[in-house]
C-alpha cells in the first residue's frame, strides 16, 4: 500500500473517531455502540500509522519542508506508534512528550513545580504519591472519579513513563467534567499535533493558553506546533522567547528551552534540518 493510501486510511479513520463522539454528544449511539465502533476506528487508525511508521516519505517538490518534516518525524517515531490511542480523539485524547521533539522537554510534576503529592490525595493514610502504584492509583481513580487532581497526577505519571494509550482515557475524562482544564486542552492540542492535524492541535492549545497563561506544558507544546506542525520556526522562536524570560524554569528545562531555540533559528536562518 502506498504512502499516500496509508494517510488516506488514517485521516479517514481519524474523521470517523470524531463523528463517533459527536453522534455520542448527541444521543444518536448507545455507549455499546461506541465501544464497539471506537475499537474498531482505533484499530484502522493504528494499522494505518504503523504502515506509514515503516514507509519511506515521498520526496517532496519542496525541500526545505520535507527537511523539517523528516526531522520530525525522526524525533516523534516513538510517539507515532502511540498515535493510535492519540488518534481516538476527543473520545480518548491527548499525549506524551517523552521521546519528545526538540530536547525532549520534561513534562510532568516537575514542569509546573507541583508535586504530585499536591493532589487531592484520597490514598489511604496520606501516602505520599511517589510511594503509590500505577495499579493502586488506578483503583483510587475509579472509586473517586471525581477527584481530579488524582485523576491528572495519574495520567501525567503515564505520560512521563510513556505510556500514552493508558493516559489519554484520564485526560479526556478530566476535560469532560471539567473542559476550563488548561492542562487537559493542552495534553489534547499536542495529541492532535503528534497526530499531524496541527490545525485541530492549535485550537486546543491557544485555549489553554488562553485559560493559563503560565502553563509551561501549554507553552511548550506551542513552541513544538509552529516548529513541527506548521514549519514556522519564527513563531516557534516568539514562544520560546517568551519561556526563557521566565524567571520560575528549572535549569534542566531551560537547558531544553534553549536547544529547541537553536534548532529553530538553525532553520530559520536555513541551516536545520536536511538543508531546510
């Protein structure tokens, strides 16, 4: 199968995952119904991403782009086969920045300076969270679905491992009850991203930008869209301006803030990439 039949396969699959949440919205499918369809959607979708995973890219007329394309593509490989669950948009969405693009920025508790212990923590006895298991978390999830803030330090704790697929359910969750979530919306605008639809990823992360002006993931993930999803590495350099002005970044994210500033000024000045 070709490239370009693979993509078919994926923005088709992708274009019935957000129809299936917006007949669910309406009423016109029984939770069943979508069980059943969105098992399937994500299965196309995954078998769809993993073809173009190991095919080669067509060239393109141009060069510059297709560069930069590469590299991305290159640095989100990892996150690519995880698209599949990314896929499931709104329905089951949002991400991972481990293998990140760019300098791999650290996501998580320490990028917003708060500890998951934070939380609101129902663990019996006050443990600390970092004493906690995934699976011992996932209980207390479901025996308060409510608690939020249990619900985000979970699914960010996936994120940092990886483990995108078992994430994004939390995430979308969190939106559902609560769609003011900024970091919700954001996690959401960079599955979107991941999932190459930057267009869908801009709207979810300007609106968390817009509910937190001070979310470092939100701006991250903005710095990433203009460089990767729409190969504009001067609006890419306006946001990252913006985070290494801040006085409140750990060194070790600063340091990430600045090596993604030097590839985006590599290629805006026309040396990134593959001669971009």
């Amino acid at each position: 199968m070709s490239r370009e039949e693979l993509e078919e396969r994926r923005d088709h699959a992708l274009r019935d995952l957000d129809e299936l949440e917006r007949q669910h919205a309406e009423g016109e499918l029984t939770d069943a119904d979508v069980a059943r369809l969105r098992s399937r959607y994500e299965a196309e979708a995954a078998a769809a991403i993993r073809g173009l995973e190991e095919t080669e890219p067509e060239p393109s007329p141009d060069a510059g782009r297709a560069g930069r394309g590469a590299v991305r593509a290159r640095r989100a490989a990892y996150l690519v086969t995880l698209a599949a669950a990314v896929v499931a948009a709104t329905v089951l969405l949002p991400q991972s920045v481990l293998d990140r693009p760019a300098g791999g920025f650290v996501t998580g508790n320490e990028l917003d300076g708060t500890p998951a212990s934070t939380a609101e923590d129902p663990v019996s006895g006050g443990r600390d969270l970092s004493t906690v298991t995934n699976s011992e978390m996932e209980a207390v999830v479901q025996a308060n679905p409510d608690v939020m803030g249990m619900r985000l330090a979970l699914a960010r704790r996936y994120v940092e491992a990886g483990d995108l697929s078992s994430a994004l359910p939390h995430f979308v969750e969190v939106l559902r009850r609560e769609p003011d979530n900024a970091l919700a919306q954001a996690y959401l605008g960079y599955a979107y991203l991941l999932a190459e639809q930057p267009e869908k990823a801009q709207g979810y992360i300007t609106e968390a930008r817009r509910l937190d002006p001070a979310l470092l993931d939100a701006q991250w993930f903005e710095a990433n869209l203009w460089l990767y999803g729409f190969d504009d590495p001067a609006g890419a350099l306006d946001v990252l301006a913006e985070m290494a002005a801040r006085p409140d970044i750990p060194p070790d994210v600063r340091g990430q803030v600045e090596e993604l500033t030097a590839e985006a000024q590599a290629a805006l000045d026309g040396t990134g990439g593959d001669g971009g």
